[in-house]
C-alpha cells in the first residue's frame, strides 16, 4: 500500500518537538507527528479530590480537548454545549491513568498535577500523540519543580510513550494517519513504558476477526516503534536542556 512521504511499514511519520512556547505552565510541549499536532501542559496546585484529603499522597489528573478548528468540519466547543464529549472523557481517563501509572505521587504532598491537551490538528493518532506529548511535558515541569525545591525528589518512575498499529489489507503497519484508520480492518494503541512494561492495550478488530498471529505482528511493530519515539525524544530532551528558557524544536522526515 501505497503510504504518504513513501513510508515504509514500519515507519513513524515526522515528529517534531517544540519546548516552552508560553511562559506560565512550567511544562509545555508542542508535539507533532505528521500532521496531527497537539499543545501539552503540565501545572501544579495545592489540593486533591475529597477522597484524598488527608491522605498525604498527591493526584495527577489530565483533560484532552480537540479545538473547533482540529479537523476539515468545525468541532462545536464543549463549554458552548454545556457537557463534555464522551470520546474526551474516555481520552482524558486514558491520559490521567497513563501517567499515573509511572508517577510517584506519594512525594508531591496533597498537591494535583493538572494536564492540559489540545488537539491543534488532527490527522490521525491524537490520543497517542498526547500521551507522549504529556509526558514530555511532565519532564520538564519536574525539571522546574526540583530546581525550585517545590517537590524534594523526581517523582517519574519510568517514560513512556504511545503509538498506534493496524492492518489493512492484511498487513501491518505503524503510526496510521487518519486515511489509513479509516481503513483499518483493525486497529490498536499501546502505551509502553522505556523499561518494555505494558501500560495499556486499546483497540478491536472492525471488520474480521482477528488472529493472534496478527495481533503479535502488531504488538512486536508497536513495541519496536515506541523504542525508537523514546530514543528521538530523550535525545531532543537533552538538546532542550542545552537551551535552558530558549524555544527549541527538531525535526526529522520520518523515524526508521
């Protein structure tokens, strides 16, 4: 099959990574791949939810958010309707859930880390592509609380990143833009962690059952795709450390 900028099938598309584009989230990252684009923060307040109070442990919550102007159709904005969209609810959950999972809150005190994700574009992946974008996020914003000794230790046990896979026309393939979901005969997002542990499986077969065969093939392609996501981003990372308070952003046309 045919796939844009000639991927093979086992390719990302382009990432691009941007740090510190506004001043008053100490995290924020703006995280492309190909042409979904989505805006990351990470803050901090004092407080937890009810059933934390007292508990000495702190809460890490996420919200994800996909602006009128993400997509070819306008999205109506939730606050206009009053109630938030169920798929925001659910990608929400997946966002708080995931990074929870590799956080250390009992070091924070009762105090909420509050991330914030804003589909800018969306051609495909966006779910994944804010999860890996929180949590480089959530990198930085602990790099500014250790330095000003708003948290004693680093609370990130572990990175993690998240990736899609699908199948059309019976073979596999990588990192699917939004023609190719639409025809997936099925499709999965991993989140993994750097150590190879499985933070969360999403996904189904939509128009034939699907062997375990296949799923293997999958899972091996996301694995391998998420070593290479966290190898580029750690190395981007470091470079922004280097540019300490500077905009910093590198590109390349496509991960092999």
């Amino acid at each position: 099959m045919w796939r844009q900028n000639n991927r093979t099938y086992n390719q990302l598309r382009k990432v691009k990574i941007s740090y510190n584009l506004f001043g008053y989230a100490p995290g924020n990252v703006l995280f492309e791949m190909g042409n979904t684009k989505v805006l990351c923060s990470v803050m901090m307040q004092k407080g937890v939810p009810f059933f934390l109070k007292g508990s000495k442990t702190g809460w890490l919550t996420a919200e994800y958010a996909l602006l009128p102007a993400a997509t070819t159709i306008r999205t109506q904005r939730e606050a206009t309707l009053l109630k938030r969209n169920g798929r925001s609810v659910e990608i929400s959950r997946l966002i708080g859930r995931s990074l929870r999972s590799i956080v250390q809150l009992d070091n924070i005190g009762e105090k909420t880390i509050l991330v914030d994700c804003d589909v800018l574009q969306a051609d495909g992946g966006t779910r994944t592509a804010c999860l890996t974008g929180a949590y480089l996020a959530l990198e930085v914003a602990e790099q500014y609380w250790l330095e000003r000794d708003i948290i004693p230790e680093s609370i990130i046990k572990d990175a993690l990143a998240a990736i899609s896979v699908g199948v059309i026309d019976n073979q596999v393939y990588l990192d699917l833009d939004y023609s190719e979901d639409n025809r997936a005969g099925a499709d999965f997002n991993f989140v993994l962690t750097s150590s190879g542990k499985l933070i969360e499986v999403q996904g189904s077969a939509e128009k034939t059952a699907l062997s375990w065969e296949i799923f293997e093939q999958l899972r091996q392609l996301a694995c391998k795709g998420i070593v290479k996501l966290l190898h580029y981003s750690k190395r981007l990372a470091k470079d922004n450390n280097q540019e300490k308070g500077q905009l910093f952003s590198l590109q390349r046309r496509g991960i092999e």
